[in-house]
C-alpha cells in the first residue's frame, strides 16, 4: 500500500498540471478558499479509491469541489475544537494558578498548587483528544466523501465500529508514514531560501494525496455495510 501510494499521483494522466494547481493553492491556502479547493480534491481521490478507481481526479467543476472541501473543512474543525477549547480552560487554569500562588501566606500557595495541577491534568487530557481526533478525523472525512453528508462524519457508533478494526489501523499508520516522510523532504528542501521553501509547498501536496489514496483504499476494508431497508415495491406487497 505504501509504494502504491508514492505512485498514485505519478501514474495519472495529467499528474503535472494536479501537482502544479494543488502546489499552487496550498501557497495560497492562507486565503481559505484555496484550502477548501484543495480538501475537495482530496476528498475525491478519497471516494475515487475507495470506489476502486486508480486514476487520480483532476481538477475540475469548482464549484462542487469547494463545496465538498467546505464539508471535509467542516469535520476537520470539529474534530480539532475540543483539544483547543480544553488547552484554553487549562491556561485559564494556568493563568489563575500564578495570580494566586504569588500572593502572601500558606493558602495563596496551596491554591496556586491545586490550580497548576488542575491546569496540568487538563494539558494531558487535550493532548490525548488530540490524539483520538487525529486517529478518528481521517475515518470521519472518509465517510463523509462515501455518502455526502456532512452528519455521517460525527456518527460516533458507526465510526467506531470502523476506527477499532485492525486494518484501518494499519491504514492510519502507513498514512502517518507518509505524512512524516513528506514533512521530512519539505524540512530538507527548506535549507534552500525561498525555492526551497516554495517548491515544498508541491511536495507537501503530493504527500497529502497519497495519504488520501491510502485512506480510500483502507476504507474500502472497513466501511460500514449499509443496513438501510426499502420499502418493497407496491405490486409485490402482500394483499392484507
């Protein structure tokens, strides 16, 4: 799955021109926008694997691919509200721990004690949500490119009987490879001012693609089996 990764990109038709837009929009990815064009994209290679297709989109219809980026976006942000909201009440915690240990007497004391340790607790109990988010987000962006629908991303019962699987943690796993291996070439290309820096930018991309093509490819093992039941047609219903 690893080298299948690597070369996902590389053995599309029009893998220059894709590298060269989504190199491009990452540079401009401050300007949000561009970001959520480049979510969308991942979320179709994403569904195209998954499905088992092994061309590499390209990018085109804009207009569905910002919106399919604004839901991928949507589940991101989610996924990554609660560690920052835990880190700020521990800081909060922080902040109020040295107000009162730094006034006078025994009590000032134990209380900025109790307040430091509450403030450490909580920095432990963010980075471990942290951590799930991270492990869960990548199933959660997965089954919202399945069906379309920004809810299936935080259905917490289906996606846990998808992250506990053995395979999607194998997936996990191979995708974090490649992100880390991605992230060590744009840290060497990064010696270099400003070319460097730049042409980091398309290999960061290239990275995040083959990140997603493992992603579609692990949840083509652990997608849930759909367990919806039509209603038999009309003409075949038992008379009553």
């Amino acid at each position: 799955m690893l080298s299948e990764s690597i070369n996902y990109l590389r053995d599309g038709e029009d893998a220059i021109v894709t590298v060269a837009i989504g190199g491009v929009l990452l540079i401009a990815s401050p300007l949000l926008i561009p970001s959520f064009l480049v979510l969308g994209y991942l979320t179709r290679v994403i569904r195209r694997t998954a499905d088992g297709d092994a061309e590499p989109p390209v990018f085109e219809a804009w207009g569905d691919l910002l919106v399919e980026g604004a839901k991928a976006f949507a589940v991101t942000f989610v996924y990554s509200l609660l560690p920052l909201a835990i880190l700020a009440v521990a800081a909060v915690f922080g902040v109020g721990a040295v107000v009162v240990g730094s006034s006078d007497g025994a009590g000032g004391l134990l209380g900025g004690l109790i307040g430091g340790l509450l403030a450490l607790v909580l920095v432990v109990v963010a980075l471990a949500v942290s951590l799930a988010g991270l492990y869960v987000t990548p199933a959660a962006l997965a089954a919202v490119a399945d069906s379309g629908r920004v809810g299936d991303g935080f259905a917490v019962g289906t996606l846990w009987g998808v992250v506990t699987k053995r395979a999607y943690a194998v997936g996990w796993l191979t995708t974090a490879a490649v992100v880390f291996a991605g992230a060590l070439a744009i840290g060497v290309l990064s010696v270099v001012p400003v070319l460097g820096t730049i042409a980091g930018f398309f290999v960061q991309f290239y990275a995040i693609v083959a990140a997603a093509a493992i992603i579609g490819w692990t949840w083509t093992d652990v997608r849930p089996v759909a367990t919806d039941v039509t209603d038999p047609d009309p003409a075949n219903r038992p008379a009553v």
